[in-house]
C-alpha cells in the first residue's frame, strides 16, 4: 500500500518513514503543503497529515482539497495542539483518525493498520440500496434517480454502518467505536452533527432518535 507523509519536521518524516517502510508500506515524504498539495489527485491509500504546517498550505488545505477532488484515500490527522477543537474539525472534515504529538512510532503504526483495515472492509461490498438510494460501496457514491449526493468520509462510514445494521439500536459510545475506531477521546456530540448533516443530505434516511440511549436506521 502507498502512503503519503505531510510532516515539515524533517528529523521526525525520516523516522517514521523509515518505520512505514519496514512495515511495508511505500511511502512519500513531503516537507510542506505546498509540494503535497501539487499530488492531491494522486493514487494512494493514505496521507497522514501534520495539522500545522510551515508555509501557506496547512492539514486542513490538504483534507478539503482531498475531499473536494474526490479521493477516496483515508487520512490521519497528527498535531501537537491536543485540543477538543482541533479533532472535531478534522474528523469532521472526513479524517479517519487524530493523533496528538508527541506520539510513538509505533502508536502510529497501529493506527495507520487500524485505518486501512477498516477502510478494506467498507470496501468489501458492492452496490447497497435503500429506499430510492444506490450506495456504490467500494467506490463511495450515492445516487438518487440521476442526481449525485456528497457525502465526508465519515458521514458515508456512518451510513454504511447503520446499513450494516439496520433495526439495531446504538449508543452515542457504540457508534464512536465502530465509526472513528477504538482510539477516539474526543467528545460523543459529533455523534449528533455528524448525523444531523446526514438527513439533511439524505432526508429519506429513516434514522430514529432513541431517547437516553442513541440511534437506529429502520
């Protein structure tokens, strides 16, 4: 699998490159935003992506312009600001998971794992239906009759997931677990936005609020 690394810390790009190699995993160093962002349509499985970065171009350029060219590769977020804000942003903004500096090599390791093996797995299936809507799995579209519905990574996780299983009732900690992996600290009101932007988008979605507990897709 292919990885890109946005880090401008040079001491610290070359060590974990070095660590993804020995796992495995080709991967691309860039130093600024600037030069990353002159490969954003390229493809790869995953950017781990530094929040802060030297230049013009930040973590946050790099994810929008990712999610507006339609590429479908995962993301990790990485920053020294450990702070509620910083990870709701980026998972909001379709991030599959944060890490905060300073980190270990190989905590990183496992999450790079974690990620790509989820995203294996929601890529497993083909073309779902619900209602009038055609859910093309491995390439990550909905459609309804001709018209095309833009989805983050993480609202399509979550609707692949209520999928997956329907009439089954979720808490708030359930869904943080299945959607953002086991190593989520932030808070469980995501939860709720990311669901309240969903049936917008998808206002045929039945999802039933279950009072005191969470969620379900009927």
């Amino acid at each position: 699998m292919k990885i890109y690394f946005v880090e401008d810390e040079k001491d610290l790009s070359e060590i974990i490159r070095k660590y993804l190699v020995r796992e495995g995993y080709e991967t691309t160093v860039f130093l600024d935003g600037e030069h990353a962002m002159e490969h954003i349509n390229d493809p790869v499985d995953l950017w781990i992506l530094d929040i802060m970065l030297s230049g013009e171009v930040s973590g946050y350029d790099l994810i929008k312009a990712l999610k507006a060219s339609g590429n479908p590769a995962s993301v990790i977020f990485t920053s020294a600001r450990d702070q509620d804000l910083d990870k709701i942003m980026g998972l909001e903004l379709g991030s599959d998971d944060y890490l905060a500096k300073p980190y270990s090599p190989r905590e990183l390791i496992l999450r790079v794992k974690a990620v790509l093996k989820r995203h294996a797995q929601a890529s497993a299936s083909e073309i779902v239906t619900y209602a009038h809507y055609e859910i093309n799995v491995t390439r990550r579209e909905i459609r309804t009759g001709s018209q095309m519905i833009d989805l983050t990574n993480k609202e399509f996780e979550l609707l692949l997931f209520f999928l997956k299983n329907l009439n089954q009732a979720f808490g708030r900690e359930q869904i943080l677990k299945h959607v953002w992996g086991e190593n989520y600290y932030g808070s469980d009101r995501v939860v709720d936005d990311l669901l309240r932007r969903l049936r917008h988008k998808m206002p045929d979605l039945k999802i039933e609020t279950i009072y005191g507990f969470g969620y379900r897709l009927l």
